[in-house]
C-alpha cells in the first residue's frame, strides 16, 4: 500500500509537506478573524440592548415619578384610537 509513496522523490514530498502546512496556517488564521468579528459584534449587540434596557429604565422612572392627573388627557391626542 505504501509502496507508490516510496516512488515520489522525498523532495516534492517536503515541498508538500510545506504547502499543506501553509494552507492549514492560512485557514487557521482565518477561522481565528472570523472568531473574532463574531465576538465584536457580539459585544456591540450586547451594549446596544444594554443602552435599551437603560433607556427604558429611564423612561418607566420618569413615568412612575409623574404625579399628574392631567397626563391621561394630554398623553391622548398622541396616541391612535383604535
């Protein structure tokens, strides 16, 4: 079975040995940048629900802290009637 092996010169089998090398180094690298754009955008995601999260936060707090009767009435003309 290993007998053709023996019949290529050890020459084209190191230079082979170095291409596949190369190729594995090259795909490495790439799978190592795509990991970390995933990441990246994995972290802006996470900070851009963060800022939501405050937002609302906010919005509710400003809500609760309002002790105006009037808001009902002045909150209607914006809202739809459906």
């Amino acid at each position: 079975m290993g007998g053709w092996l023996a019949l290529i010169p050890w020459r084209v089998k190191v230079a082979a040995v170095a291409a596949a090398a190369f190729v594995l180094g090259l795909l490495r690298w790439r799978s190592a940048a795509v990991e970390q754009a995933l990441e990246r955008a994995r972290q802006e995601q996470e900070t851009h629900r963060l800022n939501a999260i405050m937002d609302a936060q906010k919005v509710k707090a400003d809500v609760e802290t309002l002790d105006d009767v009037g808001l009902a009435a002045r909150a209607s003309q914006w809202l739809r009637k459906d």
